[in-house]
C-alpha cells in the first residue's frame, strides 16, 4: 500500500436497526430499556440525554455484538435528524420530472396543415413515470429517510385561440383508423383558420411522509407547440 494513500474503508450507513456514528467510529442505536439511573454509564447522576449502544461488530444476524459498549450522549450519536420537506425536495429531484412531449394532430410541422371543423387530438407522446407518473423515489440523509409519490393531476391545454382544454388522462394517440372522430378524452375543434401556439402544463401532485412527518408539493411543467389550420378550398369549374 502506497504510505502516501492511506486504505481507505467504506461503511454501510445503516445496517439492520444500527446506524453508523462518523464521531464514534461504530455502529449505534438506542438502548432499550434504559439503564438505570443508578448505572455508571450515566455521568454525574445526569437526566438528560440518553444511552447509546456502540459496536463495530454488526451484522444483520447480530442482535449484540460481543464487541457492545454502553456510551451516554446528550443527543443521537449519528446526528440531528434532518428537515423531512429538505428530503422530500430531493426525493422529488431524483425523480426527473420534465414537460410532455406534445403528441397532436394535426401534426406540427412546416408542411402540416389542419382543417377547420375537423377534431384536434392531444395526447402525451412520450407517456411515462418522469412526464405523467407514477413515480416513487426516497431519498435518505443517515439512518433517516422520506419517501415521495408523483403523479400528474391533470394537463391544461392552452389551444392558442383563447381555448384551454383540461384533461385529467394523459389522452389517445390518434391513428389514421379514426378518421373524423372525436378524441374520447382529450380534444378540441377549431373554428377558423391560422397558425396557433399551442402549450400544454402539467400540474404535478407529489406527496410524501418520513420522520413522522407528510405533506403535498405541488408544481406545474410546460412544453410548447405550434399548429397550422386551414380550410378546404372548393374550385368552381
């Protein structure tokens, strides 16, 4: 081993029902029960505080290792526990949520034009946990954890022609097969022609519970488009 670095020696942070304390350099978890008041463990006679288990030796199949000693701290040895909503944020950052990527026809594009009185349909075109959910993720701080839920409560359509479409599924993907029918769940008709920017906003719902502790993040995701809708011409002979 090369003296100028050092082995270096990873821990698992939590192993069964002990967690890992950096400042004591062992395995620790509550005592229970409590020693008596008359136990030496306790400094000075004091009240406060509590009594530590500390270990080197744990395994999952260790209900005490050999190695256990009895140590006093004021506080938790493995730290203060953190804000649950902190976690909860950044349980909600791992899940990658972005904006739908718009699926609708008539399609988007320079050569695609729709017609006038012909159904719109919308829909999520790329329909999975990180655009329309679920999608579950925890994320952890020591021996301590929060886990969160995301799901889309619904997508709010701006149509570009002072029309807003809620849909509260993420909609049909339209196939040449429905010719002019009616979307079954997320649709719109326009009623005269021009070129319309559409957007459609997710509004996301995510909650979440750990330390004893819940609660509702809301947040809203747009992606934005742009249609073109024409008339049918009719040439007299």
């Amino acid at each position: 081993m090369d003296p100028l670095w050092p082995e270096v020696h990873t821990v698992a942070c939590v192993v069964g029902t002990w967690y890992w304390s950096a400042s004591w350099a062992c395995y620790t978890k509550y005592a229970d029960p409590q020693p008596p008041w008359s136990d030496p463990v306790w400094p000075g006679g004091t009240r406060e505080g509590a009594i530590f288990f500390c270990s080197r030796g744990v395994t999952l199949t260790d209900p005490l290792p050999a190695d256990t000693v009895s140590r006093w701290a004021p506080s938790p040895p493995w730290g203060a526990a953190p804000d649950p909503e902190d976690l909860a944020r950044a349980a909600v950052e791992s899940m990658g949520l972005r904006a739908i990527e718009i699926g609708i026809v008539p399609e988007q594009g320079p050569d695609r034009v729709g017609l006038v009185g012909l159904p719109t349909w919308m829909w999520v075109d790329d329909l999975e946990g990180s655009t329309w959910g679920p999608i579950t993720r925890t994320a952890s701080s020591g021996p301590w954890s929060v886990t969160a839920t995301g799901q889309v409560d619904r997508i709010e359509w701006d149509m570009g022609d002072g029309t807003v479409v809620t849909c509260t599924t993420p909609g049909t993907p339209y196939e040449d097969r429905f010719q002019d029918m009616e979307s079954p769940d997320c649709g719109h008709r326009y009623q005269e022609q021009g070129r319309y920017a559409v957007s459609a906003t997710s509004y996301w719902v995510i909650t979440w519970a750990g330390l004893g502790a819940s609660g509702t993040i809301e947040m809203d995701l747009s992606q934005d488009g742009q249609i073109v809708m024409g008339e049918v011409q009719v040439l007299s002979q």
